[in-house]
C-alpha cells in the first residue's frame, strides 16, 4: 500500500487528490492537507470583493465534501517537509510518512517585494485569497461612502494579470451604476510590457483590444510602469511620478510558501518547485508538484519582471497528469508518462461584456509561434465564466476532476489537456574510432 499526500486544497490541490482517488485502488490511501478549512473558487473573488457575490456562495467545507470520495483530511499548517526522510511536519505537531507528496499549495503573497503593499500592514488591497476579498469588500464600501482616485494594476513580477484587468472593469461598471464614475478617476498600472501582455505575450489583438476598453472607459492607462512603493493616499513609481488614490488594488509577486523555500534543494530562490515533464521533481523523485507553485519560466524577457500565469485550466492538467504518472509507478497502469499540454484558457467579466483568451499552448516553440492565440469578447463570455463558477463547484462536490464529458468537448475542439511522452527511438550517438 502506498500513501499519497496532497498539500494544499485549491484549483490544484483538490483535482489531484481526486484525480488521485479515481485512478488508485483502494488499497492505496489519499491524503489531503490544507491549511484552510473551505475549498474557494478563487477566480469569483473580484466579485466578493465589490460585494457582487458572498463569499460563502464560491466555497466548499473540505472536511464534510472530501471524506465522502474517499479521502482523508488533515486540517493543520505543514511547517517542513523532508524530502530525503518523505517526512512532512504540521502545524500540531504530528509528523507524517508519505511514499509520494504532491506539493499543490498555490502561491505565498510576496507583499514585502514593495513598501506599503497589502491590507494588513500596507495600503493596498488585494483579490488574490478569501481572507484578502473580504477585506477589499470592506474598504470598498468605505471608499463608497466618500468616494475619491482609483488605482488598479500589478506589481513587478506579477504573474496572473487577468484579475486587474476583470476588477478594474468592474469598478467602472459598479461606479456607473451607483451615479458616481464622474467623481472617481481611474488609473491602471501595469509592469507588462503593454496591456493585454498577460505575462506571455503574442496574443493576437489583446493589446489593441485592452487599450480599447480602457479608452471606451476612460481609464488612464499607464503601461511598462514599475511601482516602487504605496501610501495611504498615493502610489509613487519608480521614474518619481506620484499617482494619488482613495482606493488600491495591485497585484503582487508571488513566491512559494516557507516551508518548501527552507526545504533544501527542493525549490529555485523564490521556493518554486522545479519540475521534469512528468512534473515530478529532477532530484526527488517522490516529489510532484501541480499549479502556481512549480517552476516555469518567463514566456520571454520583459523590460519589467513579469512571469507566466499557472492557473485554471493548466491546474487541472497538471493533475491529470501527475495521477497517471503515479499510478504508472505504482504499477496500477501500463503505457507511457505523460505531461498536460498546458493550454492557458481565461474567462473575464468586465461588467457590461467579458473576455475569453485562449493560448494553445501557454509556451511558444522556438519560434515564437502558437497553434492558436484567440480572443473572443461580448457579455456572453460573462455569462459563461458565471456558469462555470457552477459547473466547477459541483464537479468539487461530486469528486470530479475533468469528467469523461468534458474531456471530449475538449478533445473536440483540439486541447487534449495531455499527452504521452514518447521515448526517443534513436540510438545513442557513437563515437567513431581514430
């Protein structure tokens, strides 16, 4: 019997650990580990934050939903992991063995990269985690009561920029609504190198296509910008401009959780777990890892650090195949590894309309070339991201990972989500004798 435990229950963790289950006899015990007691559907969070949805309604309780599928669930903090010793510590002092881990914790907010960043201790608010939204929920309503400058935007080395753009654009349609945009400018600042970059680049008319809306909605767009530090009242960049603003919200860097960066040779500098195709790790190989907190490089070199989003669809991937890969070591199943083909697909609801952007795949080839980089945009776009919000929580209640249905209307319109590694049929190159 192998145990495998899954840390962290998000848009990654929780998949896996489904996933997991669906395809391990029961012989072989799942582990789920979360340092917070709800399953969230992250992508809502700009609306909890602008009071347009509870926060109760996205969210999922782990220990009642994940016992049901046949997993266990461990409610505790890991504060260590061995990976040498397959050993991980928590938060109340029990110590558990693992035959394989699957590192799922999704990022740690880096709000020290800049002064002043982030609610608690800084000026700035953020949509990036529950407890964050609710606390942006409540200095929304505040700033409604006397109303004043709006900044919107993302830090350098931000990696996830969709949810600015999503909660810029509906601060707009929220101000319109309530009679008060005339009185609240709004300025968007943004470290990619222009908007519609989205941290990986060449997707076909984003650029022209974000810039439109910001004009149509008149708000000031300030593109290649890098911030260097926040006040109550004001965000100061790095070339001396000083931007004032009641309310803020800029998205952060972020970096793998502390135990992983003290965990030697598991992580790069910022604590992202390097990764082989497979996404097992290079020197541990009872280590997998799925989402935001694996390693992946830049799509390209910006003028301003940015880095490549990990979320969503590709989360998913990553645990298809990280569950196949382990049942084919265990020997459950027979065949190739395989790796998610990593197509990056992202609903956006501006308001008043909404944008889908597809990249297939997330990373170029050598020449800088996709198979497909699409834009679609109308209110039907918001619609579907709001239906989906559906769809995803009942798949979360019923132990669904991608079910069979979905993975053939994704098959249909050409994202396998992964695909076999096939070995090398050639031999070894030999060297000719003198």
């Amino acid at each position: 019997m192998a145990r495998v435990v899954v840390i962290g229950a998000g848009l990654g963790g929780l998949p896996a650990a489904y996933e997991l289950r669906h395809v391990l006899p029961r012989e072989h015990k799942i582990t789920l580990i979360s340092n917070q007691p709800k399953f969230t559907f992250v992508p809502s969070l700009p609306w909890v934050a602008l009071g347009l949805k509870s926060l109760d309604s996205i969210q999922l309780d782990l220990a009642k939903t994940v016992i049901k599928h046949d997993i266990e669930f461990i409610h505790a903090a890991v504060t260590a992991i061995n990976p040498k010793l397959r050993q991980i510590k928590m938060d109340d002092d029990r110590t558990l063995d693992y035959d394989y881990a699957v590192i799922a914790t999704g990022p740690e907010l880096a709000l020290d990269a800049l002064k002043g960043l982030g609610p608690e201790g800084g000026y700035t608010q953020s949509i990036c985690n529950p407890h964050h939204a609710v606390l942006a929920g409540e200095a929304w309503e505040q700033f409604l009561e006397n109303p004043g400058p709006i900044v919107v935007g993302a830090s350098p080395g931000a990696s996830c920029f969709g949810p600015a753009y999503e909660f810029a654009f509906l601060i707009h349609d929220q101000l319109k609504r309530k009679g008060l945009r005339s009185q609240v400018p709004i300025t968007f600042i943004t470290s990619e190198p222009y908007a519609g970059h989205l941290g990986i680049g060449g997707m076909a008319t984003s650029r022209w296509l974000m810039r439109k809306f910001m004009a149509d909605r008149e708000i000031e767009l300030m593109e290649n910008t890098a911030i260097s530090h926040f006040e109550a009242d004001a965000v100061h960049l790095v070339d001396g401009r000083v931007i004032p603003s009641k309310f803020t919200m800029v998205l952060p860097p972020f970096r793998g959780p502390k135990f992983l960066r003290d965990a030697v040779g598991l992580t790069d500098a910022k604590g992202f777990v390097p990764v082989l195709p497979t996404y097992r790790h290079p020197e541990f190989d009872s280590i997998y890892a799925v989402g935001v907190v694996t390693q992946l490089k830049a799509v390209e070199q910006t003028p301003i650090p940015t880095g490549a989003p990990k979320v969503g669809l590709m989360s998913e991937e990553m645990a298809l195949a990280v569950a196949q890969n382990i049942a084919l070591e265990l020997g459950v199943t027979s065949g190739n590894q395989c790796r998610p083909t990593l197509q990056a697909i992202c609903f956006a609801d501006f308001g008043n309309t909404g944008a889908l952007f597809l990249a297939d795949p997330l990373l170029p080839d050598a020449a800088g070339d996709r198979k497909r980089a699409l834009i679609y945009h109308g209110i039907w776009v918001s619609w579907m991201k709001a239906g989906f919000e559906k769809y995803f929580l009942t798949k979360m209640r019923f132990g669904w990972t991608i079910p069979w249905f979905e993975k053939i209307g994704f098959r249909a319109i050409g994202l396998p989500l992964v695909e076999p590694i096939i070995p090398s049929l050639e031999p070894d190159p030999v060297q000719a004798k003198a």
